[in-house]
C-alpha cells in the first residue's frame, strides 16, 4: 500500500518535475486559449519588432554616413578656410591676407606631419554643352594632388598635370553627373557617353574635356542599379527613368562627387579670377575684388590638408596653426574644419537614436510584460481546483511554480519569434518610407538582443503568478468553486 501511495507522486513528478513536459503542458494551455493567448503576445511582438526595426534604420543610417565620411577622405582630412577675425583683431583686418599659395609653400616646409597638400579656387559655375545647361555642386581650380585629396578616381581619359596647371591650359575632368546632364546618362541612352575631347563652356569659357571620373555610388545604390539592369535584361517590367519616381539613396557625398568639375589652378586664376569664392561652401565674397585682381599671390577658397595619421591629428593641427601664424603675421584669419567633427556627430546621433528608440521598445515590451502576468494571473484563478488536486496527489510548490513560470516564458518565446518574423516586414516597409534613402541592416546581435529581452520579460511577468499559484493551499484549493 505505501508503495503504491507513492506512484501517483512519483507520476506527477514524472511528468512535471522535467522542463520538456512542463513545456509540452505550456503550450498545450496555450493552444487551449488561442485567441487570449495571441492578444497577450501582441506587446511581446511589438516591442521586438520595433526594436529590431529601430537597431536596422539606426545601423543602416550609421553604416551610410561612415562610407560617405570614408569617401571624402576619411578622417585624416582636414580643411583649413578663410574666418572672421576675432574681436580683438578686428582693426587688422585691412592686413588680412586669407588662405594665399604663400600658405602652401611655407606649409610644406616648415609642417612635417603634413602629408598632402591641395589647394582650391572655388567658383560658381554653369557649365553648357551639346545644346544643354547645367550648375554642377563643384567646380574648383586645384592642382593634380586634388585626385588623390578628393579620394577621385580616373575612369576614362587623364587628369590634368603640373604642366598643364604652370602653362593654365583650358582643360577639365568632370564627373558623371555632367555627362549625363548634358549628353545623357547610360540609362537614358542605352550605353555609356564618354565625351572626351568635346568641348565643354564654363562660363562661356570654352575648356576641352581631357578626364571623366569614375561613377560614385554607395553600396545600396549599387546592388539598386544592378537589379534595374538585370530587370532590363530580362525585358522584366520597365524601370520608371523618372527622377521623381527613382529612389535614390541617402548617399549624398557620392552625388556631390559625381557633380564635380576640376580644373587647373592656374587657369581658374587666370580666367576667373574676379569669380573665386573666398570663404569655402559659404557666400560671402572677397570683399575688395579690385584688390583681389592686382595682387601677386593669388588667394584661394581653401586648402585641404592630409595628415600623416590620424592618431597624430591634434600635434598635425598645432604645427599647421604655428606655420600659419607666422606666414600671416599673427592674423588668425583662418580655421580648421576637420572630419572628427563628422564622426563625433555620427556618434551622437547614433546614440540618442538607439536610446530614444530602446525607450519605446522597453516600453512596449514592459506592456507586454504586464499582459503576460494579467493572463497568467487570469489563468491561475480558472485553474485553482487543478492545482489543488495535483497538490494533493504530491505535486510540490517547485513543481507548481516551474509550470506556471514556463507557461509565461512559452508566451514570450513565441512572441518574441513572431516579433523577430514581423520586424523582417517593418524593415522592408521602414526601407521604403526612410527619408534618409539608407538602407535599414539587420544584425544577428539586435536579434538576439531583442529576444532575450521578450525571453527576460515572460520570466519577470511570470514570478509573481507562479509564485501565488505555489502557495495555493491545497485544501482551500479543492473547496474553490
């Protein structure tokens, strides 16, 4: 008899003691309430998708900017542009020099850690050709060492050399995006224009094109491009040519690239130089033009520096300002404008973005949580005569309390896997609506980190049921009608 009061412990045991059958149990109570079951995993859902969606675009965003921050020359780059004088030497400014070629000479004497040198002569210009009229974003003087500054490449024809910069010919290397402005771009046309040789009007000056640069794009704009030619191929569905209907992603320093005209210093000194912009992207103009056009050393819009590494950026700095202190007479009539700023921006935003993104995804996962322990809690009251029989057959408050515990972490494992399957859908759709055209990028950590979290919150939700279920008595149990 004593043997056989301890089998019907020793079953319960059996079949609750081990976590694979409590689970079994878990999702069989589940399967049992489908519809309370999937209204309670909804929050679990949206709080993992929406943190996985908000991980992508964030990542997709920081992924963007740093290509674009790598090509425009990374963060060993730094420009040096004609300021305001500070206060106190605002009755020098009659001997204000700005940025001349005196700078770049004595900059690369005197300043070790200066690896390249490039300087510009900015104008605003509108270029015309074949019957057509177009502004692109750039157009600079510069010297041959610009290709390797610019982080350029050559894909068709040369650049221009020193001897074409001492003798100031009427040459120019464009990019892609004034070709195919003014002769058609290789979708338009059905093949690649290469206008090398023709004739090209920068401000009704006429300059024979000698280069065309290679076309810029980022990685999304790339894989985009070689969907559309497949498609083309194929004789698939036609790709609206439309620029409104085109979308073009976020990659706004490869554009600028693409709408860039080069040509040599000497000759945007010689041919425009009552044109040249001397305070960088900004409009204020040389205020004494006839000063400008008498002097002997030509002044220029800006120089862009090259340091030797960017972990001797700062010592870089202090010599460049030391030489430039001397060469302008004490005059600070310069500043620095450096990549660091760029990268330290990128930082912040990504920061904030995934803490005010975190915020709403914990807040969604916390009403999720509050869900799963209100079903939980729902459940236990229907099921109070059930534990009190298998209590009183042996079944102990452990036994009690790791069923009711799984049964909550069942519910948020599988909201946490259709969560998983819905941020796949958010992205996509996110992908689409993103102003900024980057493409949202999924890693393995934001799944896993969003899932652990649905996973840690059905253990929390499910402390406080298990444990009222584990105290239950068993004899007020089978009294509870």
């Amino acid at each position: 008899m004593e043997g056989q009061a301890q089998n019907p412990a020793e079953l319960v045991r059996s079949t609750w003691g081990g976590l694979g059958p409590t689970f079994v149990a878990g999702l069989r109570e589940i399967w049992a309430h489908k519809f309370r079951s999937l209204l309670t995993m909804l929050g679990i859902v949206l709080g993992v998708s929406s943190l996985v969606a908000m991980s992508g675009l964030v990542t997709g965003m920081e992924h963007g900017a740093r290509e674009a921050l790598i090509a425009i020359g990374g963060l060993a780059r730094v420009r040096i542009e004609p300021a305001d004088l500070p206060v106190d030497q605002r009755h020098l400014a009659d001997q204000a020099a700005g940025i001349t070629l005196r700078d770049v000479e004595a900059l690369e004497r005197s300043a070790p850690l200066v690896r390249l040198l490039s300087p510009e002569m900015r104008i605003p210009a509108t270029v015309s050709a074949n019957g057509r009229t177009f502004r692109p974003w750039i157009c600079l003087g510069v010297r041959p060492a610009a290709l390797e500054m610019l982080e350029h490449r050559i894909a068709h024809g040369r650049m221009f050399n020193e001897l074409d910069d001492e003798l100031a010919r009427n040459v120019c290397v464009i990019g892609t995006a004034t070709r195919d402005e003014l002769w058609g771009s290789p979708e338009q046309t059905g093949r690649e224009i290469v206008p090398i040789g023709e004739t090209l009007y920068i401000n009704g000056v006429p300059f024979v094109i000698i280069g065309m640069f290679e076309h810029y794009e980022s990685e999304q704009e790339r894989r985009e491009r070689q969907l559309r030619q497949r498609q083309q191929t194929q004789n698939a569905m036609a790709v609206p040519r439309d620029r409104g209907q085109v979308r073009r992603p976020g990659g706004f320093a490869f554009r600028l690239k693409n709408s860039t005209v080069l040509i040599p210093l000497n000759t945007v000194w010689m041919r425009f130089r009552d044109q040249v912009v001397t305070s960088g992207f900004g409009p204020r103009w040389f205020r004494n033009v006839e000063t400008l056009n008498t002097r002997p050393d030509p002044v220029l819009s800006g120089l862009e520096v090259k340091v030797v590494s960017v972990d001797l950026l700062p010592e870089a700095l202090q010599q460049i300002r030391n030489v430039l202190m001397l060469t302008h007479r004490g005059i600070e009539d310069f500043q620095f404008r450096t990549q660091e700023e760029w990268a330290e921006q990128i930082d912040t935003f990504v920061r904030n973005a995934r803490l005010s993104g975190g915020l709403i995804a914990a807040i969604s996962l916390l009403v999720g949580g509050i869900g799963i322990m209100n079903i939980m809690l729902a459940s236990i009251s229907e099921r109070v005569r059930e534990i009190g029989i298998r209590k009183s057959v042996g079944a102990s408050d452990s036994d009690i309390f790791v069923q009711i515990l799984v049964e909550s972490v069942v519910i948020a494992v599988l909201g946490g896997l259709l969560g998983m399957a819905a941020a796949l859908g958010l992205v996509q759709l996110v992908s689409q609506l993103s102003p900024t055209g980057n493409e949202p990028i999924i890693t393995p950590l934001a799944l896993g980190v969003a899932f652990g979290f649905s996973v840690l919150v059905g253990i929390v939700a499910g402390i406080y049921p298990a444990v009222k279920a584990a105290r239950l008595s068993p004899i007020e149990a089978l009294r509870y009608e």
